[in-house]
C-alpha cells in the first residue's frame, strides 16, 4: 500500500495544471451569479389585516345564506311524487352463467400447482410438528 501510496503522489506532483485569467473571470462570474440573494434584498411576504379576515368570513356566511333562502324560496308548493320502484319497472335480465373450461395446459399446471401447494402444507406441517 505504501508503495501505491507514493506512487500516487509522485504522480500528482508531476502534474502541471494552470488556469487562463479568461477561465478564471468566467469562474468568478458564474459563482456570483449562482450565490443566493440576501435576506434583506428580498420583498417582505404581504400579511394582511385581521380586519380583512373578518371581511371575508362576514362575505362567505351573507354568502351561504342568501344562496339558501333562495334554495328554499323557489321550492315548490306541490308535495313530491312518490318515489318509483325501479326494480319493480325493469323486466328481469335471464343471465346464463356457465364455467369456464380450461384448455389442457391450462388445467394441467393447475393441477401441478395445487399438488405442489398440498406438498408445501405437508413439509410446513410435518416441520412445526402437526
């Protein structure tokens, strides 16, 4: 390791890197663009006044009332017509329900997955002690 380790800085003393000014002003310009704006340059959140709450609650109850009063004001004076058994109206649908039948593959890996499911339960019984 020791060896790897001296061979590593060897190699890195040997490398000769440098930066243009070019390179170095564009570096600069793109870290003060990307530095985040201060506490104090931005716009404080707007808060508004209580008086502006109550405003809007006062609006939204006047609101809900009025919309009810006029629910309730173009109501009809007629009782409503009883209610229509719809079961009662619709002729009864004859649904003919058959099984499907599988094709032989198909009901061949049933079978195999079952058997192997009971042999499953057997081992699991047979390690628990039933």
């Amino acid at each position: 390791m020791d060896k790897l380790a001296k061979q590593l800085h060897d190699d890195a003393q040997r490398i000769d890197a440098s930066v243009s000014d070019e390179l170095e002003r564009r570096i600069e310009a793109s870290l003060r663009a990307a530095t985040p704006e201060l506490e104090g340059s931005r716009p404080a959140p707007v808060t508004r006044p209580p008086l502006f709450w109550w405003a809007s609650t006062i609006t939204g109850v006047a609101a809900a009332v009025a919309v009810i009063a006029i629910a309730n004001w173009r109501a009809p004076d007629q009782p409503a017509a009883p209610p229509v058994n719809i079961v009662a109206a619709m002729p009864s649908l004859d649904l003919n329900a058959e099984t499907a039948m599988l094709t032989g593959p198909l009901q061949q890996e049933l079978d195999r997955l079952q058997s192997d499911l009971k042999k499953a339960e057997e081992k699991v019984k047979q390690e628990i002690g039933l």
